[in-house]
C-alpha cells in the first residue's frame, strides 16, 4: 500500500507540474505573439507595451541578432538577460529559457525568444514570467501530498486490519471451540457461520470429521468394553476351574474333568483372540489376503471334510450340492469365513448342513443353509454387528464374533456376506464375492 500510494503521488506530482509549465508556455506563446505584432507595427520597438504585457509578473523585450537590448518594458529596458549566444539560437527559432530575476530576491523566470521581421530587419522578441507561482504551488502540493499518503496509509492499514480480522474472526472462534472440545464432550462442534465462503466451508469439513472420529471413538469404546466383557466369563471360568482342581481331595476323574474344562475355555480364549486380532487388522485395513485362483467345489469340500466328524457326532450331515465356481481369492480367509458359518449351522441350527456355490451377474456366492428354526426377524438386520447374538439358546457360548468376522473377509474381497431365512425353513447365509475370470489351469485347489 506504501508503494501504491507512493506511485500514485508521483503521478498526481508530476501531472500537476505539466499542467502548469503547459499552461504558463501557452501564456507566453500567446504574449509574445501578441509583442511581436507590436513590435512590427512600430518597427523595431514596444511601443504601447500596456497593450501586450501584465506588467507585475511579465516582461518583454526587444533584442538585435547580437543581444544588445534594443526596447523593453520599464524594468528591464537597459538589463541584458541572455548573453548572446542564447539569443543567436533564439534567431533560428523558438526557444524556451528558464533563469532567474536580476532584481530583488531573484525568482525563477521563464523567457521565451522568437524572431521577428520588423522594418526590415530580423530582430528577437523575448517574453518571460515569473515562475514563482508556479514552485509555490509545486511546494503545496509536494507537502500536502507528505502528509496525506502517511495518513491514507495509516487508515488503509487499519481498514485492512479490520477487514483481515473480522474476515478470521470466525477462525479463531472455530479455533476456541477446537481448544475446548475433549474426549468427555465428544458431541461438541465447530461455531460455523451461516455462509458459503471458505471459512464456513472449512468449520463443515472439520465438523464432519469430527462426527466421523466420534463415531470410530464410540465403535472402539463399544469394541473394547464388549471385548472385555467377553473375555472376563471365559477366564473367570478358567479361573474357577484351576482353583477347584487345586483343592485337596480331588479324585483323578474330578481332576481330569477340571482340565478339560479349563482346556475348552483355553480354545475358547484363543478362538476369540484370533477373532479380536482379524477385526482389528481389518479396521486398520490391514487385513493380509493372498489371493489366488480357488475352485469352490474343492473349497466347500474342503470345509465339509474337516466338519464330517463334528456333524456324525451329533447326528447330522454335511452336504456339498452340485454346482462349481472359479474364483480369485484367499483361500484361507475363505475357509476362516464359511468354517464360521458351518460351525453356526452345527450349534444353532438343525438338520442338513448344505453347502453350495452360484454365479449371478458377475458375483460368485458362496450359500451355507441348515435347516433350523431361523433367525429372529429382528436380528437379521444386525447379524453382522460384532458381539450381537440371535438369542440365549444360539448365542450360549459364543462370542457374537463369528458372523462379523465372514463380514470384514467378504468386505476384504470387495464383496458382502447377507443372511435370510428360508421360506420353507430354515437359515441361510451367503457370502458374494466378485467373479474373475481364472484359466482352468491355474485353479487352486485348498488344504483340507
């Protein structure tokens, strides 16, 4: 801004003095056209000079080609001005001549010389003025000009002040309220202004991000708080167990039956650890997949075999249908997904245990159906919700980790795991994952 205004003083300086050295030339111009007619009217001399000079600030005179004063007005009739080679110029034009007055307090003048035909000979007209007027004006301007640009540069620095404050004022208000907010008032926001410039975009942007961190801080909370919980059950049991053995008097049989109840909570203990560890790989996108070509007969055959033993147990069968699909995934995720399904369909469910593969538009689905009473119609819609249960009697002993975790490995595939109830009985859930084309000839076929 210092620069601006400075430019622009110059401008206004150096304009203003134009003007005036323009309209004092054209003065002189129209005086000495105005002398030199008189001049040859009177062949060689003033004459009249009232008729053609303001005799308080101009003056005239008439010169020979040498600059010996021939005529002039009273106060310079015998007072030679120019030395004669000023004035030999003069004879071959116009010329414009800035000096000073030989009197008094010797102010600025400027002279203009013309030639001039009078009585024959080739004389020169010389007119000048005082430039007094002129520099006094020059110096008002000068110091008007030194003390308004600091002043205007004063007000347009707090003018800019103003402006750059009240247009950050809601910054620092967002700012404030950012210093406040803790983890005990998680539902706090961002002050946002009711308009569409940056700023209020901004305090939109953070406050979305805020509700974002809100809700992954209320799903860590909600995650660590059921992991404890279920955790605490299982090793109270452990506990209880280890301390009942410990007692004298204990038969080998008591004993033995002590152990296998603290080895069960021991798997129990590790299944759910192993549970914990996938979802939290998988919320930190950090679930590792290996995939590779897998042909899904040989996957559900897989499965089937390593439950054959479990499901003749207890009465019951697992079927693989018809039907062969090739796909490019982690086999082993795979297995971890539907071997969670299975075991599901063995402790809750009823009946056959079937398993299958389809395609549909460009998804591979991979069905595992019992033939059971079904899900609640009220926990279907939060089936793949970590830690939630169906209901006592088919959640007793489980962790409610099994469903979430064939959700994060569909997901982790870029596909999704759906779960419904049969019309003619039953509960089936299938996990749809994106079809690729796979060669025959690469098809993998899984451990069993």
């Amino acid at each position: 801004m210092a620069l601006v205004i400075g430019v622009i003083g110059l401008i206004v300086y150096l304009r203003f003095e134009s003007q005036l050295d323009g309209t004092i030339n054209q003065g002189l111009r129209s005086r000495s056209a105005d002398v030199g007619a008189l001049v040859r009217k009177e062949r060689g001399t003033l004459g009249d000079v009232g008729r053609g000079v303001d005799q308080e600030e101009s003056f005239a005179q008439v010169l020979d080609p040498g600059g010996a004063v021939l005529d002039g007005t009273p106060q310079l009739r015998r007072t030679r001005l120019l030395s004669p080679g000023e004035v030999r110029r003069a004879s071959a034009g116009a010329v414009l001549i800035d000096g000073s007055y030989p009197f008094e307090d010797r102010d600025p003048i400027r002279m203009l010389l013309r030639p001039v035909q009078a009585d024959g000979r080739r004389l020169v007209v010389l007119v000048g003025t005082s430039t007094d007027d002129r520099r006094k004006a020059l110096r008002n301007l000068a110091g008007l000009l030194a003390i308004g640009g600091p002043l205007a540069l004063l007000l347009a620095s707090l003018a800019g002040y103003g402006v750059a404050a009240g247009a950050l004022r809601p910054v620092e208000a967002m700012r404030l309220k950012a210093d406040a907010i803790s983890e005990h008032e998680p539902g706090e926001r961002l002050p946002v202004a009711g308009t569409d410039d940056e700023i209020a975009r901004l305090g939109r942007t953070l406050n979305a991000m805020l509700s974002r961190l809100e809700v992954a801080f209320a799903r860590e909370r909600t995650f660590v708080a059921d992991a404890s919980h279920e955790l605490r059950t299982p090793l109270a049991i452990l506990k209880t167990e280890l301390e009942l053995a410990l007692r004298r008097g204990r038969t080998p049989a008591e004993l033995q039956s002590a152990l296998r109840s603290a080895a069960e909570e021991t798997d129990r203990l590790a299944q759910l650890a192993e549970s914990l560890l996938v979802i939290a790989r998988a919320d930190q996108g950090a679930l590792p997949l290996s995939a590779a070509p897998v042909q899904s007969s040989e996957l559900l055959d897989s499965v089937r075999r390593r439950f054959e033993s479990r499901a003749q147990l207890a009465g019951r069968d697992i079927v693989v249908e018809d039907g062969s699909e090739h796909i490019s995934a982690d086999p082993h995720r795979l297995e971890q997904a539907l071997d969670n399904l299975v075991e599901n369909a063995l402790a809750h469910g009823a009946g056959t245990v079937r398993l299958s593969a389809s395609a549909r538009d460009g998804h591979v689905s991979l069905h595992v159906r019992d033939e059971g009473p079904g899900f609640p119609a009220d926990f279907i819609d939060t089936a793949f919700e970590r830690f939630t249960r169906a209901d006592q009697a088919r959640g007793r002993g489980g962790s409610g980790l099994g469903l979430a975790i064939v959700q994060v490995i569909a997901r982790a595939h870029g596909g999704q795991a759906r779960a419904r109830n049969v019309p003619d009985g039953g509960a089936e859930v299938l996990i749809e994952l994106p079809q690729r084309h796979v060669a025959p000839d690469r098809v993998t076929t899984p451990a069993a």
